[in-house]
C-alpha cells in the first residue's frame, strides 16, 4: 500500500521576527539562569562574538547588503552585552534589567521583519531584472530566426515566458498584416533550427486576439518519465478542475465535469485504463460527487475501487456507488439515472430560482452523479440510446457522461456522446487521422509524435473562462492498485447519499438492493466483508425481463398493461433473478416463443384479412427487434432469408449475443461458410455490425453477432418488400 503518512519535517519554517523573539528569550534565560548559578560574564560575551562572526560570514555568503551584515552583527553584541551585564549584576530579575531587555526584543523584531522585508524586495528585482534580461535577449533571438526562417517582415514579439520548474517558454508574437499565421510545417523547422533534444517540441497555437500566436517551446521532456499520482488528497468539488496529469510546461492538465461531458478515447496499451482510474480519483477526491460505473466486460474499472469494501473490509462504503456489470444492470442504472434526471428539474426549480441559475447548484446534500462508461462498443444500440438522453438531459440535473472507447469513431462513438462532449482526450495513438476523429479543428498541427509515451496523450478541456482549449500533449499521472486500496480508504469518508427527489421515481425502487445483484457475480468465489452487510441484507429487487427484447422492465416509459389476463406473449416477462427461478432454470428467449408471439398478434384482433387496410402491411419493432408482422395475403413469400431467421433466433436464445463459431455449431453449419453468408446477407440491406464486428461475452472477445443487428436486417428486408 502506497504510504501516506506525514514524514517529520526538520526544515526551518520560523519567520524572522519570531527568531528575533526567540533570540531574546535565549539571552534572557542565560542571564536569569547563569545569575544564580554564578556564571562568568564573559562567556555571554564570548557566545555573542562567535554568533556575530557566524552570522556574518552567512550573510557575506548570501550576498546580503553590507548595511544588513552590520545591523545583524550589531545585535548579537548588543544580546551579548546585556547578559554581560545582568549576570555581572545579577540582576536579570530587576525592573530596570527587564525594561531594558524588553525594549531591545522590541527593536529586534522590528528590525528583523524591516530587514526580512527588504531583502525579498530586493531579491525580487533582482529577480525581475534578470528574468527581463533573459526575455529581452530571447525576443531579439526569436525575431531574428522568424525573419530568417520564414522571411517575415513587420512581425512583433510581444514576450517571452517561462515555465515553472525551468522546461521551457512561451513565445507571444504579434504577426504582420497578410500574414496571420506560419506555414503548416513551422513547428519541425522551428524544433530543428533550435536544435531541441528528444522530447522537447514545438507546439503553435492561436493568440488571445486575432494576429497573435503563441510559439510554446519544450526545452525538456517533462512527460516521459512516470508521474506517480500525487499525495495531496485534500477534500475538492466537482466544481473544481479535476487534474489528469501534466502538461509539458508542467502545468496541470485538468478536465471540468461539472457541466460537461468527457470523451476517452486509446489504442490497446495506451494507458486508458489508467487514464480512468486517474479519472475516478479526481472524481472521489471530491465530497459532492458519486460515481457509477457501466462495464459489461467484467467490471474491470471498478473491481480496484470496490476491494478495500467488499473484500478487505477496510472501507465502510464502497467509493463507486453503482457498477452496473452488465446490461441488464446497465438498463437499470440508466433508467433510474433518466427518470432522476426528470425528477429533479421539476422538485428543484426553487433551489434553481434562488441560486439564480438554470442549474442546480451543486453540494454534499446534492450531489452531481457521474456515469463511467468503458468499452463503449460492446455496449447494445438500445443501451447507447439511453446514453444518448442522460447526455442530451442532464446537464441541469447535474448528471454527467464520461465515455471510454477505442476510437471515436461513428461506428463505436454516437454524434451526441461526441458533440456534447467538450472534455476530450486521446491517448498515445500511431495514426494521425485518430486524432482528426477526436478533434475535428485545430489538429492542423498536432503530431502523434509530441506524445510518444506509455500513457501519454492530447488533451482539449474548457478553460477558467468556459472557452475550449487547444488539444496540447500531456501525461496521466500513475496509479497502480496498491494506491487505489489506500485511496479508496481515504475517500470512502467522503461519499455522499444520493437525495430524496431523485429517488422518488418508479425506476429508483431498484437502487437500495443494486449491490445485492451486482457483488454475487463479481465474488463467486471470495467471501464478502461484512461491510457489505447493511448493502446486501435485504429483499433483492430484480426486475421483470421482456422475453423479446431482453430489457429490464423497470417503470420508465413502461406502455404494457399490468393485466396479466390482458397481455400477449410480446409483452410477457419473467424473473431476472440470473436465469433461475423457483422451480430452476428458465429460459428467457426461444424460437417457439417468437412464432407464438406472431401467431398471438394476429388472433388478439382477429384474422389477418380482417385488418383494417391501412394496417395491412405494418411491421412492428420494439427497442431493435421485429415483433410481429401484420396483414397480407396468406401467400405472399417471406421476403427474410431462412438463415437470417434462423441466426436471429438462435442468437435471442443465447441472450442476445454469440460468437460466430458457436452459432454455426449451434445451426450446424460449416463456420467459415456460414459466416461469409450471413455477412452478405446484411450487407445486401446495408447492416453493418457495431464494433468491427467483436462481441465480448465474459472475458472472451471474438467476432459474433447482436441479436438487434440481425432483428434490424430483418426489419430492413420487410421494409424493402
């Protein structure tokens, strides 16, 4: 476990006026001790002359004014003399004595807190003086080299700045008239005519005024060695920028979540996974945000977060309050999340007008809920929906996406995940149309090669003022397991409740008994911590499962009666209790199921010839799947290829997705040639499969197909007919 313990701190931290004080006390002391013992004045004597001849020389070594050097000397004699005197006298006890020791500590504070005072001044203009040195001589230097780079002629340098910690500068140029920006290789002739060392670049971005561009020089490679995440772990607000990492220049790279969205994207082994858990501490360092995690591959980002609660027992809360770890628990957050998002823009309209703010103003007792979203591609199209409104919605609840993917890319990003969000980094990536995909302007200039380390990435964020920033390299801090144990520890103190009003929803029923769901799966084989218990030792709430669609029927825009005399097999449902019921296993998807569903919307109004006929030819589909098909003659051909309906089926059957290989075995068909076929078969109607492709079931990822891609092929060759 990383430590965390405060180290003794030997450094000397006394302001001069309370050394001077406490200098005074050492005299008085001498002298009122050394009086009754019967010490010889002459060591006071013999101790001020030393402490002058030392303080001297320690002032000629720090270059301090020689008026200082005499007036600091002077009042070692002057200690020295006075406890001469009281102990030749043996009157450190006296009026006189006292009085006399109590206006020379006086005049030493005084006098220490002037001198202190004028030294910093003085230490500033030098300071000062020498850094405008500096910056003059680089103005003539840059002036010069653009005019001879690039032939330019009326340009201005405004500035140069330094960075902290001594990496590099920033160059202002003012650019003459006709000429408002350097040629689109610039950067390159600039690193190589300064002849910069591996890590260091040039990075060229817009000023604050139109003609002004600012030239940022790397002069060392601040991001090419691990930084450990930092041990500050004081209490912050999601109103707060939450730091990712470090710039180049060393400044923090941050993002702002408050009323935006983020967007991550990486190549495998770029450090993404990292950059989330990075993500999840600056969101728990917080005390007015709770986090929930979708991860249906395994619960991968938060398993860390969660052991210190459910295994160890040494957290009392679990940091992360919901991990939905799969889709049917993905269903259930998300609609919890959008009838809370509904919930709250009508309960808080009070707290909204007082606030003077058409959003709700964030606190402990109200908090902001962040949703975490990984492997956004394994994720179904009826699950990307309900991301898309929290997206669209929530942003005056307080109720915030952060999507983790690949790419991003139409066929793994949705437009309004990647729209609405102003929060966008990319890790370490090969291609530079990657980045293009993530930052569609202002990548004219930017090169993969700027951030070429393990966990390194660009990063767009808004500013202090709400304006976007320029996509600009930068390094994710580190954090590795053993850290997130203590962190998790250390924030679990901190969590807030979720309030009153967004629970008061049909969905929100399902929120009390999540962990009750969730942890059985997650730790099959571990024992929980009795931590768990206040979060498991309770009635388990699952919700009822639509038999066609597989979703989670939880309340929210529910249409279905609650007659169950009145319901047809479509809108059946069964227990979500992992597949079991009382009685054993149930199974929640059949082929047989689908024709009775068929035959069931035909009968519940009565024979197809007796349609009215502008139903005659309606296809029905709920959340991506065909549900019935009404009207038409009784001879009219089926327009969907049998291996089509059959793949369809068998799919449903398994859940909902299944690898290629298995579903062949399961139609009994030669894979290699079952997968060509069923391929252009979608393809003839224009389906592509979301993710390349790949579907994830468990660990195990391969290529395989969603029940919805098949049911939406079917819809489209209906549709054609």
């Amino acid at each position: 476990m990383a430590r965390n313990t405060s180290r003794l701190d030997w450094g000397w931290k006394v302001t001069p006026a309370a050394g001077a004080a406490m200098a005074a006390g050492g005299a008085y002391s001498v002298a009122a001790t050394g009086g009754l013992a019967g010490l010889p004045p002459g060591y006071a004597l013999l101790a001020a002359g030393t402490g002058a001849l030392a303080q001297g020389g320690a002032d000629l070594y720090q270059r301090r004014p020689h008026g200082h050097i005499i007036t600091r000397c002077a009042a070692w004699l002057a200690a020295g003399g006075w406890t001469a005197a009281a102990l030749t006298d043996h009157n450190a006890f006296t009026w006189n004595s006292a009085g006399w020791w109590g206006a020379g500590t006086a005049a030493a504070v005084v006098l220490a807190r002037a001198l202190a005072g004028a030294e910093q001044t003085a230490k500033t203009e030098r300071v000062q003086r020498s850094l405008q040195k500096w910056a003059n001589g680089k103005a003539g230097e840059w002036h010069k080299r653009l005019a001879e780079l690039f032939r330019l002629d009326g340009h201005k340098v405004d500035g140069v700045t330094p960075w902290k910690g001594d990496v590099g500068y920033t160059v202002r140029v003012q650019m003459p008239e006709g000429t408002p920006e350097l040629p689109a290789n610039a950067d390159r002739t600039l690193a190589a005519a300064l002849r910069l060392p591996r890590g260091g670049g040039i990075q060229i971005t817009d000023g604050m005024v139109y003609g002004e561009i600012q030239i940022r020089v790397t002069t060392k490679d601040v991001i090419a060695e691990e930084i450990p995440y930092p041990d500050e772990t004081t209490v912050t607000s999601i109103n707060d920028p939450l730091a990712l990492g470090l710039h180049p220049d060393a400044e923090d790279a941050a993002i702002r979540l408050a009323a935006d969205c983020a967007l991550f994207v990486g190549q495998v082994g770029s450090g993404k996974s990292n950059l989330v858990n990075v993500a999840n501490a600056a969101a728990l360092r917080t005390n007015d945000t709770l986090l929930w995690h979708i991860d249906t591959t395994g619960a991968g980002i938060s398993m860390p977060w969660l052991r210190p609660w459910a295994v160890d027992g040494t957290a009392h809360v679990p940091v992360i309050d919901w991990a939905a770890d799969t889709v049917e628990e993905a269903h259930i957050m998300l609609d919890v999340a959008i009838a809370g998002i509904e919930s709250r823009k009508s309960g808080y309209q009070d707290l909204m007008y007082d606030a003077n703010d058409d959003k709700i103003p964030v606190s402990e007792d109200l908090p902001e809920i962040v949703i975490l979203v990984d492997e956004i591609a394994e994720l179904p199209v009826s699950i990307l929906g309900k991301l898309d409104s929290v997206v669209d919605t929530g942003r005056a609840a307080r109720v915030r996406v952060v999507i983790c993917g690949l790419r991003a890319t139409q066929d793994v990003i949705t437009a309004a995940m990647k729209k609405q969000s102003r929060n966008r980094a990319a890790m370490r990536v090969s291609d530079p149309e990657e980045l293009h995909h993530l930052f569609p302007t202002g990548t004219g200039r930017l090169d993969p090669k700027a951030a070429p380390h393990r966990g390194c990435g660009f990063l767009s964020s808004p500013g202090a003022e709400d304006i976007e920033t320029a996509p600009a390299p930068f390094k994710a801090y580190r954090l590795t397991p053993k850290r997130i144990s203590h962190l998790a520890v250390t924030f679990a103190g901190r969590r807030p409740t979720l309030d009153p009003v967004f629970l008061d929803t049909v969905p929100a029923r399902f929120y009390a008994s999540r962990w009750g769901r969730i942890l059985p799966r997650r730790y099959k084989d571990k024992e929980l911590s009795t931590a768990t218990l206040p979060y498991t030792d309770m009635e388990i709430l699952r919700p009822l499962i639509d038999e066609i669609t597989g979703i989670p029927l939880t309340g929210t825009g529910e249409k279905a009666t609650t007659n169950p005399a009145s319901r047809t097999p479509a809108a059946s449902a069964v227990d979500a209790s992992d597949g079991e019921g009382e009685s054993g296993p149930q199974i929640r998807f059949s082929g047989d199921l689908l024709s009775q569903m068929l035959d069931a919307a035909r009968t519940v109004t009565g024979r197809h010839d007796q349609a009215p006929e502008d139903e005659a030819n309606v296809i029905r589909a709920e959340f991506g799947r065909v549900v019935q098909q009404t009207g038409g003659p009784d001879n009219r051909p089926d327009p969907v290829p049998q291996l089509l309906r059959d793949a369809h089926q068998a799919v449903i059957a398994a859940g909902g997705r299944m690898h290629s290989g298995t579903l062949a075995a399961a139609l009994d068909l030669e894979p290699s040639a079952f997968g060509a076929e069923l391929n252009k078969i979608l393809k003839t109607v224009g389906v592509t499969r979301p993710g390349a492709g790949t579907v994830r079931i468990g660990d195990d990822s391969k290529v395989g197909y969603l029940a919805e891609t098949l049911a939406e092929a079917i819809t489209r060759y209906r549709n054609a007919q």
